[in-house]
C-alpha cells in the first residue's frame, strides 16, 4: 500500500473498515484489526484520520455518498414516479435479505451506539438521513404530478414515515432473522403510496 497515493489509502481503509463495523460494532472494533484488514501499518491511521471518532464519521460519509449515488441511479430510471419508488423499495428489501453483512444498513447496526457516543458521528447519521427523505419527498412529488401516485399531501411527512418504517422493519427482521417485517413495510409503503401490485 505504500507505493499508492495517500487518498486512496484512505478510501481502501474505509472500504474495509465498513464491513466489519457491520459485523461487530463502531465499539467492538479496534483500529489494530482495521488496519491489519487493510495491510496498512498502524503508525499511519492519524495521517488519514486524527481520531477514532473522525475515522467513524469518515466511514459514514462513505457509506451515505455511496446509498445516494445508489439512490439517485434509483430513482432516475425510466418510468413513472411509482416505478422508480417501487424499484427503490424492491431494492431495499433486497439489500437487507442477503446473507453478507456488508449488505446491511450501518444506520440500523450503528445508529443507537455511535450517537450516544459521538456527536460528529450522531451528525453525520443525520445528514445522512435527512438526504434520503429528501430524495423520497421529491420522488413522491413527482408522482403526484405525473399522477402515478395518490400519496398524502405533506410529501416531507410521508417520505420520513416511509423511512421510519423501513428502518424499523430493517431492525426488527435482523432481531426476528425473517424477513416478515421488510414484507409487513412494503405493503404498508403500497398503501400509504396508492401503488397497486404490478406497479
């Protein structure tokens, strides 16, 4: 890793530092076995990070700038506004019903721990978050408008529920190991949408 340039040392550490903060914990997880993981000697993390906790925020921004390049890429594909939701949702419930833990949502396994721990990290969470509601408001506007979906008025309120849902369902079919809950969230989301099955 010496010979490569310092940001993409950086990147390759966050990249797999990721999966094993989802597998264990932002806690349980030492800097030893992230740079271990990545074949990076310890005596270099604070020239890339000069914290854990910035590390950690590091590590959230990754992940949030890739879900919304992922959800941009979503929610702009052919189609009418219901479609692209629709495909939104498919996906997540996807995501979240693979056996890799590098496929769960950091914001369902970190999200109680590191705000209670970090403010930097419990900030970055929320940027995050509200990013993806705001992708999902507009989203549900533009049903409205192209008449693909009967969504209540107030977009804002219903793509924070939607989310809220999700996130639950996400938490309760990691505790439950069955994905009854993601199903239980994407009827309530076809329901509060107005989409029918075949959308």
């Amino acid at each position: 890793m010496t010979s490569t340039a310092p940001s993409d040392v950086r990147q390759h550490i966050l990249d797999v530092a990721l999966p094993l903060l989802l597998r264990k914990g932002f806690t349980a997880v030492g800097l030893t076995e992230v740079l271990t993981a990545a074949q990076v000697p310890k005596g270099s993390f604070y020239h890339y990070f000069g914290s854990k906790e910035a590390f950690g925020e590091a590590v959230l921004e990754t992940y949030f700038a890739g879900y919304l390049a992922r959800m941009d890429l979503l929610l702009s594909q052919p189609g009418t506004a219901a479609q692209r939701l629709s495909g939104y949702f498919d996906d997540w419930l996807d995501s979240q019903t693979g056996d890799e833990a590098s496929s769960r949502c950091p914001v369902v396994k970190l999200g109680a721990e590191v705000s209670d721990l970090s403010e930097s990290m419990r900030a970055a969470l929320e940027r995050g978050t509200r990013c993806i509601t705001e992708r999902l408001a507009r989203c549900i506007d533009a049903g409205r408008a192209d008449g693909s979906l009967s969504a209540p008025a107030d977009s804002r309120a219903a793509a924070v529920t939607l989310y809220q849902n999700w996130l639950g369902a996400s938490l309760l079919a990691k505790i439950a190991r069955d994905r009854a809950p993601l199903d239980t969230a994407m009827a309530g989301t076809r329901q509060l949408l107005g989409l029918t099955q075949n959308v």
